[in-house]
C-alpha cells in the first residue's frame, strides 16, 4: 500500500523519529531554560572535584566536598599540597 508515492511503514517510520527529535530537542530546550540554583549559605559544603599532590612523596587526593569552591590546598610533609588539575568528569 503506498501514500503519496511512499509506503505506509516509511511515513510511520519518519513520522515517529520526528516525533522523537522533537520531544529530545523540547527537553534539551527546557532544560537550558531552568535558572541557575542559588549558592549554598556560607558555611555548607558544596561539590568540588579537584586534584591535588604532595611534591614530597607524590601522595595524591581527590577532594570531592569543601566549604567554598576554590578551598585552600590541603598539607601533607608539612607543605601545602599542589594542585594537579580541576576533574572535568
């Protein structure tokens, strides 16, 4: 059975992925809508994913939750840690 010189499960077909690119794209769109969340009050912990090594014995730490985003460096050997990189995961 043919519609419009295309077969009827070919419509189906391109009428469903269209109804699909559509849902995904109104979402992303929505989502990019949303205002940014407020900050945590002074004093709460907020999610942080940062790297940072001993230049003495090579110790590492990952530090996932401190009090601001940019925290001072942690001490290890008695020195300031330094820092390896932000994780972007």
């Amino acid at each position: 059975m043919e519609l419009f010189g295309y077969g009827v499960l070919n419509i189906l077909v391109a009428v469903g992925a269209f109804y699909v690119m559509m849902r995904v794209g109104m979402t992303m769109l929505r989502a990019m809508g949303q205002p940014i969340p407020e900050p945590p009050p002074p004093g709460e912990l907020r999610k942080v994913k940062i790297m940072y090594r001993c230049a003495i014995c090579g110790a590492e730490v990952r530090m996932t939750i401190a009090p601001h985003e940019d925290p001072e460096p942690p001490r290890h050997c008695l020195e300031d840690m330094d820092l390896v990189a932000p994780l972007d995961d």
